[in-house]
C-alpha cells in the first residue's frame, strides 16, 4: 500500500486506467467502515482498478472547531496500518487548511476525482458533505460524476446491543471507551482497541519518584482515554541484555498508564505515560501497543509528590489485582 500526501504526490499516470475510491474520516476503522473497506476492493478486483482511500488530516471538525471536537480514535499512522490491514492499495490524504476549506464542491470533484483520480466508482455515505460550505452532498456527486464514474453509497452496519439495533459509528465506539466499555467497543472494532506510539524521552519525573514511566506522544487534539488504566503493553523487544522481564507472556506485558496532564506535576500538555510493571529496560525508540483493561480512577490532583507516590502504588497493587482475576 502506497500513502500518497496531495495532489503534489499523487501523479496523474499514476491512475491512467482509473480507480475505485471512497472517502471518509475512517477514524477507528471499525466494522462498519471494514464493511465499507470490503466492498471497495472487491469493487477494484472486479474491475481490476487500484482501490483508493481519500482521507483528511487533520479531521475538518479538529480544523473548525478543535475545542469542541470528538477525541480522536486512531491517528494517521493507526488508520494507514489498518486500512492497509485490509488490502488498500492507495491512501490519498489531503492537508485540511484554510486553502482546502474555501475548495468548491464542483472543483474538488472535477480537480481531484476526474482529472487525477480518474475515478470509474465510488462508494460514499448519502449523506457525506464536502466542499466549501458543505455544499457538495451525494446527490451532486451523482449528477457531476455522470458520464466520469458511477457512485454508490455505503451501507449501514447495525449490531444488537442490549437488546437494540445500533448503528456502528466512530461516535458509538468512543461513548463505549468513555464508558469503560472496552469488550463492547472491540465488538465494534472486531480488534481490541490500542493507542499505539513510538516511545520518546520526557521530563524524567516518573523515574524521579521511584517510577519509571515509558512517554508516549498521543499526536491529537483529545484522546478518547482519560484518566489511569491498567492495561497490556505490546511490542515490547526484550532482546536489550539489560531487560529484565518476569514471569509474563514474551508477547505482552502488565503496566498501569495514565492519560492526561499531571496536574501535581504540572505538567501539559495532555501525554500518555505507561509503566510497565516488573520490567527493567530501555524502551526508547520502540513501537509499543497500549490496550486498556479496566480503568483504575480519574485524573486527580494531590496536595504533594509524597501523596501522589501513594496512590500510584496503591494503583499498580488494584492493576495486579485485576490481571489476576484475567
């Protein structure tokens, strides 16, 4: 799979026979947008086009209105891996800016699906809008894509969830992580959910209070995690002859994380800290996975670093407590 950044890197020989496309946030890339994901390259295979995904960073709401925008499930990085997971060929993300935002409707279909694109079909909600001031929808793309490519609109998947059939959306698989629901929301994802990152070196305050913690860059605007987790660690090389591990799977590790901003620490912005437990090493540099298994207690503020060290061995005895009942 190839990520393309722009109509800049996206040349126009490269679709010469055309492509099969859809667009969207994908955010979570959960079962709904598979179904979606499915359909495209069964599409593509059945015309043998390249499939082509037509993405948006950052997300139009985190542009307009990123005080009020819905925390974000997966990061660029995250959904490219996914959707590559899933046999796309193409990843096109456009830089949402103010140039982006003023774009006609007519211009964006006839610029980028026509010309460089050189769309034959694509699958897109009925109820999508784009273009400057929204006022390109589905019906538009039907009438101004005649003769160009055909559209289809996506179709809805729906779960029985407590007894009601319930429309899987990246909005119903944040209220289940917000709710501490993290079983229901990988019955939406069909995958657990993980924040994944590479893991940089902070301010070295964890290891100054007698716990050392891994810092890992959350690259958005609002996580969907707030608060202390225990959780699994993936990823995690154990080949360092300094690592030393206990007695866990080689494949994942236990450890407690805490998303937010350390308010006794003052520290900000919001960042993901994780410390693993019964695990000596150097983890900088590497690619970890973080799964949350139950949420400890919010974000709190102490009255001093001698409190604080209390509660978060007190945390690390509840987060053991809970891995022994898995």
């Amino acid at each position: 799979m190839r990520l393309l950044r722009g109509l800049y890197n996206c040349p126009k020989a490269l679709f010469n026979q055309g492509c099969v496309a859809t667009i969207g946030n994908f955010d979570g890339v959960h079962i709904g947008h598979q179904t979606i994901i499915q359909r495209l390259t069964e599409k593509a295979a059945h015309f043998d086009l390249p499939s082509v995904v037509v993405l948006f960073e950052p997300h139009p709401q985190e542009y307009f209105r990123p005080d009020d925008a819905p925390a974000r499930l997966f990061k660029l990085t995250d959904k490219v891996r996914a959707l590559k997971i899933l046999g796309v060929d193409y990843v096109l993300c456009f830089r949402f800016n103010q140039e982006f935002a003023e774009l006609k409707a007519e211009d964006f279909i006839r610029r980028v699906l026509i010309e460089r694109l050189n769309v034959q079909h694509l699958f897109i909600g009925d109820d999508f809008r784009f273009g400057y001031q929204r006022q390109g929808d589905f019906e538009m793309l039907k009438e101004r894509g005649d003769g160009f490519f055909t559209v289809e609109a996506n179709q809805s998947v729906t779960l029985d969830i407590d007894g009601e059939q319930q429309r899987i959306s990246s909005s119903l698989v944040r209220e289940a992580i917000a709710n501490n629901r993290f079983e229901l929301a990988e019955r939406y994802l069909n995958r657990p959910y993980q924040l994944s990152g590479k893991v940089a070196h902070g301010d070295k305050q964890g290891r100054e209070i007698g716990f050392a913690t891994a810092n890992i860059p959350l690259k958005r605007l609002k996580s969907p995690l707030k608060g202390v987790y225990a959780v699994w660690v993936y990823g995690i090389s154990a080949s360092s002859p300094q690592c030393q591990l206990s007695q866990q799977s080689p494949k994942r590790f236990l450890a407690v994380a805490n998303v937010g901003k350390k308010p006794t620490l003052k520290q900000s912005p919001e960042r993901l800290e994780v410390h693993v437990l019964d695990f000596k090493g150097d983890l900088y540099g590497q690619q970890i996975h973080i799964e949350p298994i139950a949420k400890l207690r919010g974000e709190q503020k102490f009255s001093s670093v001698a409190e604080l060290k209390a509660q978060i061995a007190a945390d690390i005895e509840a987060a053991r407590a809970i891995f022994d009942r898995l």
